[in-house]
C-alpha cells in the first residue's frame, strides 16, 4: 500500500491544480456557486477516469522502463512539484511534470526514453495555448454575433449562457479525469502494482479529492485575478 502512496499524491495534485481548467472561469463570472462546481467537477473527473483513463496508461507507461523504485521516485517527485506550483499558484502543466521526472529517470538509470513522446509533449507546450487562444478568440467572436438579437431575446441568451458553461464545465473536469489520471498511475500500473481498471479508479478518486480540499489557489487566480470575466 504505501509504494501507492506517490501516486496518490500525484493524482490528488493533479485534482487541486487543474480543478482551475473546469469551472475557474465559471466562479469567476458567477455562472455557478463555488461548492456546486467544485462537487460537479469532482464527480465527472472520476467519470472520466474510470470510463476511458486507461487508453492513457500505455503511453505514459511506455516512456521508459520502470521498476518499482523509479516510479516511486517519480510520481513522488512530480507530485511534490505539482504541490509547491499549486500553493503557490502558479499554473502549470501536471502532464509535462511527469513526463520530466520519467525523462530523468530514464537518462540517470541509463534505460533511455522514449523521444516520440517527448517530442509530441514539446510540441504541446506550444501548440495548445496558441490554439486554445484561437479557438477562444474566434468563439467569442461568435457568441457576440449571436447575442445581438438573434436567440430571441437577451433573457434566453443569457440563460443559455450559463447553462452552456455549466456543461462546458462538466466536459471538461471529465476530460481531466480521463487524461491525466494516467499521469498518476501509469506508472505503478506500468510495474504491476495495479491492475489498469483499479488505477483509473482510483486515480479518479485521488483527483477528485485534491478538486474538493486544495483547488482554491489557482481558481481564483483563473477565474478572477488574470483578466475579467463575464459568462460569455
């Protein structure tokens, strides 16, 4: 049980920092209440972990040989990591952290890594905030032309608004469960410890914890200290 207990860490981390990604700008508009989103984003992380994390676990699994020490070593390491980001709010991603201490462990240990991986993990970092700002850019866009009289009346828009980022919302503490509980467990799943139905699960149920106890930080810094928001 204890060897389990980095992974934990790790999947509790990931809960607390990237609970932001889910309805942090949805606190920060007023679109729902904080304990509401927070229950919310907690039950469809596990949702999501359970029903489709374990595509993930072969991936991250496979970035390098592992034995039961390394990935201690580094889910603990990326937890402590993901930890010290989240006290201090600073955002960050959870997925690279592990992908790091996996990367490190495979040059010390001389085991070598997988550079596909890697690679697409670079490529991440820039491609995602430039595409999500796009997408961002052009959907507001969109929802301003919408707005202006064509959804039968500023009442129903509004209303709709919000009922759209609730689900927004929902998706995406789904997607979290789903794709980054695999950063947590891949790899004492990757050295037998679980099976990968029991390490999505409870990868799930570390994640959504670290939702519901340490995820105040960073919300607040996404849905209200960056910039001013609004339900669109």
């Amino acid at each position: 049980m204890l060897v389990l207990l980095p992974a934990l860490y790790l999947g509790w981390g990931i809960g607390a920092h990237d609970a932001a990604n889910t309805f942090g700008p949805q606190i920060g508009a007023g679109v729902i209440a904080w304990r509401r989103a927070l229950v919310l984003a907690a039950t469809f992380a596990i949702v999501g972990a359970v029903a489709e994390g374990e595509k993930v676990f072969p991936t991250l699994g496979g970035l390098t040989r592992l034995d039961l020490t390394t990935s201690v070593v580094a889910t603990l390491t990326a937890g402590l990591t993901v930890h010290v980001m989240t006290r201090f709010g600073l955002p960050m991603s959870t997925s690279h952290t592990i992908v790091g201490a996996l990367v490190a462990i495979g040059v010390f240990e001389r085991t070598g890594f997988d550079s596909r991986i890697v690679l697409k993990v670079a490529a991440s970092m820039v491609t995602a905030p430039v595409g999500a700002g796009m997408i961002a850019y052009l959907l507001y866009h969109l929802a301003g032309w919408v707005a202006s009289g064509r959804l039968g009346g500023a009442l129903l828009f509004q209303r709709v608004v919000r009922y759209a980022a609730v689900g927004v919302g929902c998706y995406a503490a789904y997607a979290l469960g789903s794709n980054h509980v695999g950063n947590a467990m891949a790899p004492v799943v990757a050295v037998g410890v679980l099976s990968p139905v029991a390490g999505a699960a409870l990868g799930g149920l570390a994640i959504a914890v670290g939702v519901l106890t340490y995820s105040r930080n960073l919300i607040v810094l996404v849905g209200r200290d960056i910039t001013a928001l609004d339900p669109i």
